[in-house]
C-alpha cells in the first residue's frame, strides 16, 4: 500500500494569532474546525478488502475495495475542541487495509502511516528554525508551552489564553519547576509513557541541535501543571489559563512546600502515569454525569482508558450525541465501564448507535467471551458493521455456542470471522451463527469444518445428518446462468462428494425466498431448502 496524499486543513474557518519572541513575530493560523484526508493505492493478489482511516486508534470512516489493484480516498472531520487537542497534543492517522480473506491475529491486514501532528508548538518550531529564528532559549520556552498543554489543553479559553501571549505565561510559570531541587531525578522516576509522548511532541531528533532543549522544556511544562493539579482546588485548575493574569495569580498563590511536595509524589512515578488527562477526565466525566446521567464514578471509568485528552473528549460526545442512556452504563461493572469508553474511541459514532439502540450489555458480554479471538477486535468490527447484522443477536449467540456444555468444532474460527471480516464475511459468519444456535447446540457438531473430499467447507454438521450450507446474501435474483447460481450449483457438488462418503442430508438455508430456478436446482439434486425471514 502507499499512501499518495494526505492533508489536514479546512481554510474555511480559522483564526489568526501572533506569537511574540523577543521581537520575532510568527504568523499562524489555526483551523477551528479539521478535515483529515488520505488518498492511496493498494495491490493484493489475495484480493483486496476494506480500508480505514484510523486516528489514534479509532476508525473514522471505511471503505470498501475491489479486484487486486485499486485505489481511493478518505476523509473525516473533527469539530473545534477536538481539532485544537490534536493540534496541541499531537495526533496520528494511519490508513489500514484488509485483504478479502478473513482477518486473524491481524495477518492480512496492512497499515500505513498518512497524518502525524506533532503538537502546535512541535510546528511553531520547525517555521522559526525554517526562517532561521530559533535558539536554545525559543526552542526551550516551546517545549513549555507544549508540555504543559499536554496535560492542560482541554478548554479553549486556556489554548487562547496562551496563544495571547506565551511569553509571559512561560515566565510566570517557569518559577514553579525551578523551585525543584534536582528536577533530573524527578524527569527519571516519571513513567515511560510520559516519555514517550515528549518524543512524540518533540520536532527534534535525540542527539540534533535542539533535542535537549525543547525536552527539558517540555518537562517542566509538564511538572508546572502536575503543580497545579495537585495545589488548586479540584474542578478549578482550568481557570489558571484563562488570562496571563490568572497564571500568575496561580504561581503566587503556589507555596515552596506545596511545590517539593508535588516534587516528591512525582518522583514515586507511578502517581503520574495518568496526571496528563486526569484534569480532562474529570472534568469531561462531570459533563457526561450532567449530560447522560452517568454517575460520576462511572464517567470516570468510562475515560479511565482513554489517553489522550481528545480522545476523552470524543467519546464524551459520541456518547452524548447518540442519546446514550448513562444509566444503563452506570448499571455494569467497572471493567465493562472502561471497556466501553475504549471501544467508543475506537469505532466512533457507530459504537454510539450500537449503545443507544441496545445498551451496553451486549458489549460488556462481547469483551467477556472466552473465545482465541482478541475481544477488542470483535467488538470494533461488530460495532463497524451494525448495520448489516443484530449485535446483540450474535453475542447471544457466540454464547450459545461456546456453552460449557457444548462441544461443538470451529466456534473460535467462527469468531476471528467476526472479528476480521467484512460486510460479505461478517454478515454470512452472523447468519452461521444463527442458524447453528437454531438447530440446537447438543446437535451442532462442527462448523466451518474442512471438506476432506472435495474444495471448500462445510458450514454445518449436525448429529442428526445434516450438512448445511448458509446464505445470507440476495437470491432472490439468482437466475440460471448468474454467478451466484453456478457457484451454488459448483458448492452442491462438493457437498455431495462428502454425502457420498460421509452420509446424510444436504440442506441449504436462505435468510430469504430464492429464485425459482434456484429452487429447481436444488430439487433436482435432492436438496432441502430452509428460509430463516429475520
């Protein structure tokens, strides 16, 4: 796969600033609202599937692709506060591309990066040293600025405030990481993951010109706002940006103990793992309690494995927009609360429908299976594909099948179908399904079992002699000479030379009338014919 284009822009609404240092004016303008598009081509000759835009994680949007060589393009929009925590905090947005055949453990599935944002400040940096402007001291005041909007960049009012004059608010809060003694150790103790998203953030490589400077900027934007958090009273830390004014009120009010304080709760590092988004998550709970009656300990569990702050934002929105009943939500336990907040972040506005429509049980159900299928992967692709199929439908059936009592082949590859299938695969896997939980699970012996005389598979033998092929596609216009017509008729002849050998009786179900001439072709070969209307 390569990706031919990619772009985040949408000139139609933005604003300019001025940033200011030490007489060097930078002119940026910044989008209040975003598109992401990505164009690519891609070639398989196993035969190409779907295709994803993913940020950070999360699909935005699909498509489907043809033939072994095609190519296309897709696009998806942010709205403002979402659009301002990418630029902040930096995002990344990859396309994914499925071959036609079922997904397992991710073979068969390519990604390619398209989109990285690195950070506004990240950018500001790579225009002042285009320009030939930087130095140490402008490359260390950016890191800043960026570190202490990683964990501070969830109002617009604070992101403007320090557009409006960066400077000073770096000066004023810079007193906060120099009244630390041995500010190294405590960067040390910090997490790795902190770590890695000041790499991410920073425009620099390890070892250039500039590294060592916007990291420890960085670090101490980073320690100013853990300051704050822990020194502010809870639900107030946002107001410390609103104004210049207000950060220096902030740093004044600040005590030399309360600053060694946070210095030592920082050094036991594991205090910090969640400090970048522990102010959002609260604050954007409170929204979710006030908006869908969530409870506020469960909000909290809800955001609690969301990293960033965007994503936290975006699944307080898919949530709010799609009417969720917060209540419901509240109703499961704390594993299936988290759970749910990561698959709304990863599958967007159809996780949102999916929980309006049929509450997060079925969900809650999905990640609790004990299936060889990675969970996340199986609710993310029934999620995506709601709209084809019944979820709840197929996670009451998944359980069925997968009884204590039942023993029945091919439950777990009946699963990575789900997982890793697209709109043909997933829907004919769910009609499997369906069909196999219908004629009863102490009579169920095997699905998708290999044909050992001839191509292709059996969908399901049952105990009583059944070998059972399943349609779930349109047949209704399958007329002699179709395609579908003659694979049918292809697909009954491998099955016979089972039957010949094995016994039985061969039956194919519709989830709707066929046509006529399909009908008499089965007739004619001895076949039974069920209808499964939904």
């Amino acid at each position: 796969m390569t990706v031919t284009y990619a772009h985040f822009d949408d000139p139609s609404a933005s604003v300019s600033v001025s940033i200011g240092w030490g007489g060097v004016d930078v002119d940026a303008e910044l989008d209040t609202t975003g598109t992401y598009e990505a164009r690519f081509i891609a070639e398989d000759q196993a035969g190409l599937g779907e295709a994803r835009i993913v940020q950070d994680g999360s699909v935005k949007n699909t498509t489907t692709l043809t033939g072994t060589h095609d190519s296309s393009s897709l696009e998806f929009e942010t709205g403002t506060l979402s659009t301002f925590a990418d630029l902040f905090e930096g995002t990344s947005v990859t396309i994914q591309i499925d071959d036609r055949h079922e997904t397992i453990e991710e073979v068969g599935t390519t990604e390619a990066e398209a989109i990285e944002v690195g950070g506004i400040f990240n950018q500001v940096s790579e225009e002042l040293r285009a320009a030939g402007l930087s130095s140490s001291q402008v490359e260390e005041s950016l890191g800043f600025l960026e570190g202490t909007t990683t964990g501070a960049g969830e109002t617009l009012g604070g992101i403007l405030a320090i557009y409006d004059d960066p400077y000073v608010i770096v000066e004023a809060a810079r007193a906060i990481p120099e009244a630390v003694e041995n500010f190294d150790e405590i960067i040390e103790a910090l997490p790795a993951a902190i770590e890695d998203q000041q790499q991410f953030n920073n425009p620099h490589e390890p070892g250039d010109r500039y590294y060592d400077d916007f990291r420890d900027g960085w670090y101490q934007g980073y320690f100013f706002w853990f300051v704050v958090e822990m020194a502010v009273p809870a639900g107030e830390a946002g107001k410390a940006l609103k104004s210049t004014d207000t950060v220096q009120s902030t740093v004044n009010r600040i005590s030399t103990p309360q600053v060694q304080r946070a210095a030592q709760v920082a050094k036991q590092g594991g205090q910090t793992v969640t400090a970048p988004v522990r102010y959002s998550r609260q604050q954007l709970s409170q929204g979710l309690h006030g908006s869908i009656g969530l409870t506020r300990e469960a909000g909290e569990r809800v955001l609690s494995e969301v990293r960033t702050v965007g994503g936290q934002y975006q699944v307080a929105k898919i949530l709010d927009r799609n009417d969720v009943d917060g209540g419901e939500i509240s109703r499961i336990d704390g594993d299936s609360q988290a759970k749910t907040g990561s698959a709304t972040l990863r599958s967007g506005d159809d996780a949102g429908r999916v929980l309006a429509d049929g509450g997060p049980d079925p969900v809650a159900r999905a990640y609790q299976l004990d299936l060889d299928v990675n969970n996340e992967n199986l609710v993310s692709n029934l999620f995506r594909h709601s709209d084809e199929i019944d979820l709840e439908r197929v996670i009451n059936d998944l359980e069925e099948l997968n009884r204590p009592d039942a023993d029945i082949q091919g439950v777990d590859e009946l699963a990575l179908r789900l997982a890793g299938g697209d709109q043909s695969n997933i829907k004919g896997a769910a009609f499997e399904a369906e069909v196999a939980v219908s004629r009863g699970t102490d009579n169920v012996e095997a699905i998708g079992k290999s044909n050992p005389h001839s191509r292709g598979e059996i969908d399901i033998e049952t105990a009583d002699g059944r070998v059972i092929e399943t349609k779930s596609g349109d047949y209704t216009q399958a007329a002699a000479g179709s395609d579908r017509y003659t694979d049918l008729e292809n697909q009954i002849g491998h099955y016979q030379q089972y039957t010949d050998a094995e016994g039985g009786t061969i039956e194919v179900t519709f989830r709707e009338e066929p046509h006529g001439d399909i009908k008499g072709m089965l007739d004619a070969n001895d076949v039974e014919i069920e209808i499964y209307n939904e």
